[in-house]
C-alpha cells in the first residue's frame, strides 16, 4: 500500500506544489532584479534559482512525509536548505587583503532561500511579507549607508583594528621588533600580535597589530615617526581596517 501512495500521481498535491514554485519563482525573481540593475555577482537568474530550490526541497519534504511519515520531518528539510545555502553564500564572498566584498551578496541569498523555504511550504503571505524585508534592506538602507560613509572619519571615536607597518632590512628585523614593542607600549598601544614577511630580496615587513580599537591618528603619526628613525627601517606606516 504504501509503495502504492508513493509511485501514484497526486494531482492535487502536484497542483498545489506547481503553486509554491511559481511564487517562488516570481518572489525571487523580485530579489533578483534589483540585484540585476545594481550588476551584482548574482543578479536576476541565481536568486530566482536559489529560491525555486530551495521551495523544491520544502516542497519535497512536505510531499515525502504525508506519505511516509518518519522522523524526517519538513523542519529537517528546512534546516538542510539553510545550512546549503550558507556553503553557496560562502563562495559569493571574495578577500582581497583587508577588503573583503560579496558580503551582501551572500546574505540576499539567503533571503532568497528563505523565501522560497516559505513558498514550498505554501506560506505564501508570509514568503511575500519576507520578499518586502528583503528588497527593503537592499534599496531603503542603501542611502543610510552611503551617507555614513561619505562622513569624514573620526579615528578618536572609531572601532577599528589598526596595525603598524614597519619594512626594514632583514638583519635587524629583532632588534627593530623589540624596540617597536616597547615604543608602542610607550604611546599606550601595545601590540596584541606580531607577523613579519619577507619583502624583496634583503628586506622584512613587520605588521604590528595594536590592542586598541580607538586610537588618536596624531599619537599615531608620532609613533610611526619614531619608527621610521629606528636604525635599518626603511619605511613605516600605518593603516585602518574592519575590527570584523
């Protein structure tokens, strides 16, 4: 009997299921172009995709367990979809250096998944209701950001990580190591780690990164100062980056 209910055709669940995708497909095509216009890495084709797959899989675990049963259960499906998505929305992010990007990418995604979880289980009101939230973060929020961004930056007040570059000659990369330690410590920001690399054929850069998350950028310069005097640096610099 139950092979039965398994191998027949389920007209009315197959209508229901054709249902489920097709807003599926509409609400994350919705994600999709405004992604499309903004010329993201995943535009109108990979939300829409991402959504109807992820409305398959709910669907399919909807479908298996009226007829089976079991300890698998839809919530076990939609567990599965997030924790695929994530792996998918991992390779969208890209690091170069201390720049990282696809961060939103990555995150629209998983809205994306989220809204076509929702369409496969026929919560369509609610998959609606999720497509707005997502849209909304993604153009809403884009002034607020852009204009926190163009707001001259204020070291004093900042989070931040900062690391202190030093590029000296290779032979005196210990000495310079030491003394960079305890000049730090003497303008009240300690390092909290040390790397060096080599850099060319003779010399070493060493990147000190500093305890503190909010720094004076002039206590900073006069710092770095010291530093380029040391005997054997040749350069010394410092920057700021994400505390992540």
């Amino acid at each position: 009997m139950l092979e039965s209910n398994f191998y027949s055709t389920n007209w009315h669940a197959l209508g229901i299921m054709f249902i489920n995708l097709s807003m599926a497909f509409v609400l994350g095509a919705l994600i999709g172009v405004e992604r499309q216009f903004r010329q993201r890495t995943a535009g109108l084709r990979t939300n829409t995709l991402v959504a109807v797959g992820a409305a398959i899989f709910v669907s399919l675990g909807v479908r298996l367990f009226d007829i089976t049963g079991g300890p698998q259960t839809p919530i076990h499906i939609v567990a599965y979809v997030v924790s695929g998505i994530g792996f998918l929305g991992a390779g969208a992010i890209m690091k170069e250096g201390a720049n990282i990007s696809g961060l939103n990418t990555a995150a629209t995604l998983w809205g994306a998944g989220a809204v076509g979880a929702c369409c496969g289980a026929g919560l369509w009101g609610e998959a609606a209701i999720a497509t707005v939230f997502v849209i909304a973060g993604n153009t809403l929020l884009r002034p607020v950001v852009n204009r926190i961004n163009r707001s001259p930056f204020n070291e004093e007040h900042s989070e931040a990580l900062y690391m202190v570059h030093v590029i000296c000659s290779r032979d005196v990369r210990s000495d310079v190591h030491e003394q960079m330690v305890e000049l730090l410590e003497q303008a009240t920001y300690p390092a909290r780690q040390v790397e060096d690399e080599d850099f060319g054929e003779d010399s070493v850069r060493i990147e000190f990164t500093l305890f503190a998350t909010a720094v004076q950028g002039e206590e900073l310069d006069q710092a770095v100062a010291k530093a380029e005097a040391l005997p054997g640096v040749k350069q010394a610099f410092w920057t700021v980056g994400d505390e992540g």
